[in-house]
C-alpha cells in the first residue's frame, strides 16, 4: 500500500469512524504517546493544512467529477497498491494471501482495465491490508513509539520505518517520470482519497472531545487489528 493512503492523516478519520464502537482513551496515554507535545503540533499543523487547502479542494473535486470517475481513480491507486500488499504477504509468510492477491492484481489490471474496474473482488478476491510496517510487527516488532508526521499523520517509528520499506515496490519510485509529473500525480491521488474522507472526517469533528486523542487510538487500535488479521490476542486490560 502506498504511503499516501497509509498515513494521510485524514485517512485515519475513516478508521476512527470504524472503530468508534472501540476506540476509547488509554488509561494512561504516555504510555504508547510519550511524544505527545509533538504529536499534538502536528496534528495541528495537519489540521490547519486539511481545513484551509484539502477539504476545500476536495469538496471542490467531489462537485464537478461524476461518482464513477472518482470511484475509477480509487480503483486505479488501490490496484497499484496491490503490488505492495502481494510483496507483504510473502514477507509475512502468507503464501495463500500472496498467491490469491497477486492474481487480483493480475485480472484487475487486465480485465479491469488497468485496475479503473475492480472486478476481482466480484470473482471472492477481496482488497486485503498489509504493509511494511505490518510486517516488521510479524518480524517481532510489536509494539512501538506512536508518531504523527508532518502532512502523512498518524503513524508509529515502526510504521513511519515501514515506509522505506514499502517505497521501492511503491509507485513513485517506478513511475520513471519528471518530478513535477509525480508531484502532480501524487496530489491527484491526496485528493482523491481526501474526498472520500469527507463524510467520516464531518463526524470525527463532531462526535470527538478530543479529536487528537480519539484518532491516536483509533489508529493504535486499527494497527493492532491489522497485524493480527483481525484477532489481536487479549491485552491486560481486557483480562
């Protein structure tokens, strides 16, 4: 998966929105947030940047592009994405996973033409979620430092290591094009995902007291979720 649809932050809203049934504040938050005088700067430089350039603009492309086109584009990245999910797999052991996302890959990019058509997941060939970061909490590390990075957001020093990890099958790093082609390419694809955000990212500002806190553990929680492919084993608090 693409760093742009990992840790844009307000991707993380979705999550949040996901999780809202679950996700509730630490008991005591310096436990996985000792860096939290940072992470509440960015997270409000992230903000200040979503609710002055990227919500405006993404409303503005909800507004003149048809939902078929918007839904294309969405398949068109998330097939991309595919290639670094297939590579996960079989880093992780996931054979099975490995073979059958590397043949939706496959028909998604021939008889989806180039992926603008998810017809895999009609053929029982689900989109599943995995990712460098993932993989190093396979590898052993499980828990790790939450972080919010300027412009990506949410994340973790495993995940933000996660990464480099991921960049090389990515992409950008084989578009094999000028940069300002990436950059635009790149925010294309910041707005798209942001636009189909905006309806989880309008309950998050009014159902959370604490946005920041709220977020932090509905990712934590998300993340956990996905490295144990939706079984995490039972935390203390739960016993």
């Amino acid at each position: 998966m693409n760093f742009t649809t990992r840790y844009l932050w307000p991707a993380l809203a979705g999550a949040a929105l996901f999780l809202g049934g679950c996700a509730t504040a630490t008991s005591d938050p310096a436990d996985n947030d000792p860096l939290q005088p940072f992470n509440r700067a960015m997270y409000r430089f992230n903000d200040t940047l979503d609710r002055a350039v990227l919500k405006p603009v993404a409303k503005g492309y909800v507004a003149v592009t048809p939902d078929f086109v918007r839904t294309g584009v969405s398949n068109f990245f998330g097939n991309i994405s595919d290639v670094t999910v297939f590579a996960n797999d079989l880093l992780q052991g996931k054979f099975k996973q490995g073979s059958d996302d590397g043949v939706r890959f496959l028909m998604n990019t021939t008889m989806g033409i180039f992926g603008l058509f998810d017809v895999a997941t009609s053929a029982g060939l689900p989109h599943h979620r995995e990712d460098f970061g993932q993989t190093l909490a396979v590898w052993g590390w499980e828990n790790s430092t939450y972080l919010v990075l300027p412009l990506l957001g949410p994340s973790t020093l495993r995940d933000s290591l996660g990464l480099v990890g991921d960049y090389p099958v990515g992409l950008y790093a084989n578009l094999h094009t000028t940069y300002t082609k990436e950059a635009e390419i790149y925010a294309f694809q910041v707005v798209n995902t942001r636009s189909n955000l905006l309806a989880a990212t309008n309950v998050l500002e009014t159902a959370a007291l604490d946005p920041y806190a709220f977020l932090r553990d509905a990712y934590l929680q998300q993340r956990r979720n996905l490295i144990y492919d939706g079984h995490p084993p039972p935390t203390p608090d739960d016993e």
